[in-house]
C-alpha cells in the first residue's frame, strides 16, 4: 500500500502559496531553526483537512515534495522543524498541534481535521506522539489521525 500511495503523491498536482518560517515556539540558541514551519496551503477556498508533517529531513527546506503535492490535492500543510532529542522533539510536536489548531483557520485550514503526518525516520516520532499517555483523544490539539510513511519502528516508552 505505501508504494501506490507515493506513487499517486508524485502524480499529483503541484499548485500552492508557502508561507515561511512561522514560529510555532521559541528556538533554542543551539537549533535556530527548531520550531519553525512552513505553511503550504492549496489555490482553492477552504476549510481543508490539515496535515501536521514531520519530514524526516534535517530541516524543512530539505523536504518540499510532500507538502506542494499534498496542497495541490486541497490541503493545507505545515512543514514543520523540531529539536533534536527525543523528548524535545516529542514536545515541540503537541506544541506544533497546538499551533496547527490555534492557526489552521487563518490559511482556509479545519482545526478538527487535522492530521499528523511521520515520514521516514520521523514516523517514529508521529507514531509516539500520537499515541502519547500525556494527551488523550479529545484534548486541545491532538490529531484526528495519524499517517505513517516508512517504519516507524520500536520507540522506548
């Protein structure tokens, strides 16, 4: 099922506005970029569903494909940078669910459509946030549901 679904992700549309570096917290002096994303949103009026991404990639600039594709196909993406340690990272991503809810609205986004997505190595990190005793189903910014691309693999905890 992964390959198909890639394959239709690379057959779609490309069409979207970006708009860069949105803070969803403040910055650590020794990851400048952590806690910023970019927000892709699609040509057409909304609300659309929203997809919270973490991409796997060291940085956001890095992993464009994803979100221009998924906003051609009428959703608004946040591309999103985290810390690197495993319980930041794990913070800065309710923190950006947070964010993605609070904001969704002002890019034609639905704040209760709002999806996490892991890619790659940040599957993991999508597969433990989703599923993290800190935040039950109904509390302010947890996902509606939550996509996996690649494995995400066993995580401590």
């Amino acid at each position: 099922m992964g390959l198909p679904l890639l394959v239709l992700l690379l057959a779609l549309p490309v069409q979207a506005a970006v708009f860069r570096n949105a803070s969803y917290g403040v910055p650590g002096a020794g990851e400048p970029g952590a806690r910023l994303v970019d927000v892709y949103t699609p040509e057409l009026p909304g609300p659309h569903p929203v997809v919270l991404l973490l991409h796997g990639a060291g940085d956001k600039s890095a992993a464009t494909a994803w979100p221009m594709r998924l906003a051609g196909r009428d959703y608004v993406v946040y591309n999103a940078n985290h810390r690197a340690g495993a319980d930041d990272a794990l913070a800065d991503v309710a923190e950006a669910l947070r964010f993605v809810t609070r904001t969704a609205s002002g890019y034609g986004g639905d704040s209760r459509r709002v999806y996490l997505m892991g890619v790659g190595v940040d599957a993991r990190l999508a597969a433990r946030a989703s599923t993290s005793p800190k935040r039950g189903a109904d509390s302010p910014g947890a996902p509606a549901g939550t996509i996996l691309v690649g494995d995400p693999g066993p995580w401590p905890g």
